[in-house]
C-alpha cells in the first residue's frame, strides 16, 4: 500500500518520474502514489485522491516553475486560487492532517511561492522545509529526501 504521495502539475511529470525513480533505490517502487500511476481507467479521480491521501505518511509536493501561476485559459486566474483545481485539493488535505509530513520538493529552478500567491488553506505550505532538486545535485539531494 503506497505511504508516500507525490502531488505535482502535469507540467512537471518529467520531474517526478525522475524523482520516483532515484527514491525508488532507497525504497519498493509501491510505497508511492502518483496518480497517473495508481488510478485506474473509469475510477472516480476525487475519491481515488481522497482514499489515498488518508492512507499517506508523507506528501511530496513537487513544485515547478508555473506551479502557482499556470492558468487555465488565457487572461484567466491562476489554477491553484480556483477551489476545483485538484493540486490544491490534494495539498490542502496533506496540510489539514497533522500525522502528515508535507515536504515541498522544487525542481526546474521553481522557487517555493509566497503566501499572498497561495490560498489561505495553503499558506502553511510556505513554513515547510524544502528539498531543491537541480541536475547538479539530483542524486544527493535525492538521498537527504530519502533519509527524511
């Protein structure tokens, strides 16, 4: 049963196929969640995400460049300000359950984003440590994750 959540925009999936893959040396591959992964053709996505987030240890919110500013269509509002956007959902969820660890992890030289860029439900993300992935220094970044 997978422990460790990987929450990401589709923007970034290249990233985290990476990351599963260097975590994946430290532990079984089944420990992690990704939705495109372990969500089956035909499931109901909102309580695929809801069952599994209950079952999480750790959320690894994977955070990219456009994480807080991509949008919809042009001249619309950042995805992550709209209460339907499923990043959000499933990050607010991972920080509302204290047992929880909820560790941002950014790549392609993503910086973590302000509170006033966030919603209030999301704010608390801002007060996490975080764990910068960069090619120069994947794979011993990689390890501090694992031993986190």
């Amino acid at each position: 049963m997978p422990d460790v959540f990987i929450s990401y925009r589709r923007t970034d999936a290249g990233y985290v196929r990476s990351l599963q893959q260097s975590l994946s040396k430290h532990f079984e591959a089944d420990r992690f969640f990704r939705d495109i992964d372990n969500i089956e053709a035909g499931v109901d996505f909102p309580q695929a995400l809801d069952r599994e987030l209950k079952q999480c240890k750790a959320m690894l919110v994977v955070i990219g460049p456009a994480w807080a500013s991509m949008t919809d269509k042009p001249g619309g509002g950042p995805r992550i300000l709209q209460a339907e956007d499923f990043v959000r959902q499933e990050v607010a969820a991972g920080l509302a359950r204290k047992e929880v660890r909820v560790i941002p992890v950014l790549v392609g030289g993503a910086v973590l984003p302000q509170p006033a860029e966030l919603p209030p439900e999301l704010k608390d993300l801002t007060r996490r440590n975080a764990f910068e992935l960069s090619d120069s220094r994947w794979e011993f970044v990689a390890q501090k994750l694992a031993n986190t």
